[in-house]
C-alpha cells in the first residue's frame, strides 16, 4: 500500500495543524487531540493526552 494520502487531512486544518498546546505551552508542536479540560473543549498536543490517560 502506498503512503501518499499519509496527513491529508492536516493540511486542510490552519497551519497544519500546529500550534500552541495550552497545557504544557510547547509551540510548534501538532494540537490535534480534543480533550474536555475544566468544562471547555480544548485541543491538546499527543504528549498531554497521553498524560491526563495516564492519570486516571
């Protein structure tokens, strides 16, 4: 299977998906993942979801 279609649909979100992660404030880094943090709806980068699973 050929690989060409691998990220497609970050290039549809603004810059690429990349940005600011609002929990531990690294730029640059992909936020993609939702997660409900004190009531609101954020994005958080994949080393902070993996975090907050690992604590419950």
């Amino acid at each position: 299977m050929s690989k060409a279609h691998r990220g497609k649909g970050l290039q549809e979100v603004p810059s690429g998906g990349r940005g600011l992660c609002p929990i531990c404030n690294r730029a640059g880094v992909k936020v993609l993942y939702e997660q409900e943090i004190e009531g609101k709806k954020t994005k958080i980068c994949k080393i902070c979801k993996a975090t907050l699973a690992n604590k419950k």
